[in-house]
C-alpha cells in the first residue's frame, strides 16, 4: 500500500525533495532528490509494488496461530511460479516440472 502511494505521489515527491535540497541544503534532501530523478529508483518501486504483495500472502503463513506446515510446499511453488510469469511464459512454466524449470533460460522468456 505504501510503494502503491509512493508512486500515485512520485511527481510531486520528486518536486518536493528537489526544492528542500535546493533551499534547505540538507544531505538527505539531496539524497532523495537524487533517487527520486533515477528511472532505475522508480523502477524499483514498480517492481515493489508488483511483488510484495506476492510475498506478504506467503508470509502470512508465518503469522499464523496455528500450523501450516502441510501448506508450505504447496504456497511457495505457487510464489514461485508467479514471478516465473512475470518474466516467462505459462506454457513452459506449465509443462516442465517445478524443479527442472530454468529461471535463467532466455529461451522461454
């Protein structure tokens, strides 16, 4: 919720930072100045803001009052294959077995 914010408020943020480096003169003013202006910085958040939620869901697990341990195996390999397809097709993710499936095959990306 917090990165989805973040990014509804990226310009405005950026300007904000900007402007308390420019007459403020403080370190960590020009420090968010400059993150806010990097595209890899706002890359970074679009990719947060797509994959935490992934994560938090699994990680509730965790959290749980009771034990969920028969579930472990079978939530983690549906994580998993959720961020495959970020980046691969389902075909491949679907056909070939969980263990035998190459993350780093450009072949199916």
């Amino acid at each position: 919720m917090c990165v989805k914010r973040i990014l509804e408020q990226w310009d405005a943020l950026e300007a904000f930072f900007e402007h308390q480096a420019a007459t403020e003169r403080l370190v960590a003013a020009d420090n968010l100045a400059s993150a806010f202006k990097n595209p890899i910085f706002k890359m970074y958040f679009h990719f947060l803001d797509g994959s935490l939620p992934k994560f938090t869901k699994f990680n509730r697990l965790f959290q749980s009052e009771v034990p969920n341990l028969h579930r472990l195996t079978s939530d983690l390999v549906v994580l998993y294959k959720s961020l495959l397809s970020c980046y691969m097709t389902n075909t491949y993710i679907r056909s070939v077995s969980i263990g035998k499936i190459d993350p780093m095959s450009r072949r199916h990306m």
